[in-house]
C-alpha cells in the first residue's frame, strides 16, 4: 500500500498526474494480496505518508514585505513616500505574480522589491505626470541607492523583472478570440472523425 501510495504522490510531484484508480489498479495487479480495490486507502495513505515526510507547502505572500519595504523607504528619505496610487499599482502586480512561478521560487522580499521596482521606474514618469521630470529622475536615483543599500540581491530582482515584462508581454498578445476559434475547429474536426 505505501509503495502504491508513494508512486502516486511521485506523479503528483513531478507533474504527471495518473488517476488515483489507475494507480490502484496497477498496484493491485502486482500485488493482489496487499492492495484492496479500493482507492480511497491510498488516498488516506497519501495523507499519513505526507505526514511522515514533514513535507509542507509554505508560500509566503509578499503583502507583508511590501509595506515593510515602503515604511523603510519612508525613513530612508520621505521623497521616496509612495502616493497611493503607486502602493495600488505595486499591489496589483504582486497579484499578478501569482500567474507566474515566482512565489515558489523567491522569498516575498524579492517580489515585493520588484514590484517596486517596476512601478517606482518603469512607471515613475507615468505615475506621476504632473511633477518636473528632474525630480522624477532624483527620486529614481534615491530609489536605487535605497535598493543598493538595502542588502537585496538586485541579480533576483533583475531576473523577476524579466519574467514580469515577459508575463505582461503575453498578456498584450493573448488573442482570445484566435485561441477560442482553434478550439472549436478541433472540436468539430474531432466530432466528424
């Protein structure tokens, strides 16, 4: 039963999902003594072997180091004080992030700081049209003395930048329309087949 519960927590893992029947059928055709036709004992059995393997999965949201970023900003040099709508905007792309493998791969801090990022110089000048272009440029540049001192690997945040233009990218591109008409062909190819 562990064995067959083990298998199937793998495909889990690795992304190749098998029906938890199918599992316990190929289980059972091995080994017809031990394995019951029923599903549901592997099921219980992924819960306890889990369990055992004191395996969690954690996400920490980057909500918390945001603000904890902007108060250290604040202090920093009030200059840097966001408005609301740029906390708007950096909140708004953390949520996006979570279309994106960036929470499981980087600690909250690194999302939090590059949305800031983004929205402090990418969209600085956007944001906040009304102010001088000069004072938009000195604020950018305490932005980057700020993240130069702060400790961040700025490498990360480069890399999280990336993948943020890239997912905002797609999103321009997305057709739905193009994507729903090849779907319905293939649907009515299949159907005459």
């Amino acid at each position: 039963m562990i064995v067959a519960t083990c298998v199937y927590v793998a495909c889990k893992t690795e992304e190749y999902p098998q029906h938890i029947r199918t599992v316990t059928s190929e289980a059972r055709n091995v080994w017809p003594d031990f394995v019951t036709h029923d599903p549901t004992k592997i099921a219980e059995c992924e819960f306890y072997l889990i369990e055992e393997l004191d395996s969690y999965l954690i996400v920490y949201h980057p909500y918390r180091s945001l603000m904890q970023l902007t108060q250290a900003m604040t202090k920093y040099n009030p200059q840097l004080t966001l408005v609301m709508e740029e906390l708007q905007n950096t909140w708004s792309m953390i949520n996006d992030s979570y279309a994106t493998d960036l929470l499981l791969l980087h600690p909250p801090h690194i999302i939090a700081a590059t949305c800031l990022y983004m929205i402090m110089v990418l969209k600085s000048p956007l944001i906040r049209p009304s102010k001088p272009p000069d004072s938009v440029k000195a604020r950018i540049e305490l932005f980057a003395a700020f993240l130069g001192n702060s400790g961040i690997d700025l490498e990360r945040i480069v890399e999280n930048v990336q993948e943020m233009i890239s997912l905002y990218m797609r999103w321009e591109n997305f057709n739905e329309t193009k994507y729903k008409n090849g779907f319905v062909k293939l649907l009515f190819g299949l159907s005459r087949e």
